[in-house]
C-alpha cells in the first residue's frame, strides 16, 4: 500500500482488479468488501497502516 491513502471501497476496487474478481451482484461485493476490511482492520491494529479521515472519508495508508 504505497502512494496516495485510499479509501476502503478503492481497496476492494483494487483487490477485484488484483485477483480478476468480478462479482455479479451487490451481496458478493459486499462479502469481498468485508473480507478486505477484516485484513485491514488486522493490519490497522499490527501498526502497519495508519488510519485518517479526510474530507468524511475515512482512509488508509502505509504506517512510515
């Protein structure tokens, strides 16, 4: 995770396209997204990345 901070729905969008996941319909997006999100929670909490709010959008990006 390198570059700009990213928001959640960038880093499914991100997954999707890393692993050509291409998912029909609402509820499989929303499981891929809750996927990611435990990942990054667990990463928040190992101090690898660094959590903000910018402009209402809650972001993510590499712990320096």
């Amino acid at each position: 995770m390198q570059g700009e901070p990213l928001g959640l729905d960038a880093m499914v969008q991100r997954m999707c396209d890393a692993f050509q996941l291409t998912p029909s319909n609402p509820g499989s997006w929303l499981l891929i997204r809750t996927t990611v999100g435990a990942y990054v929670a667990e990463a928040v909490e190992q101090g690898f990345i660094c959590v903000a709010v910018d402009n209402g959008v809650l972001t993510f990006s590499a712990n320096k």
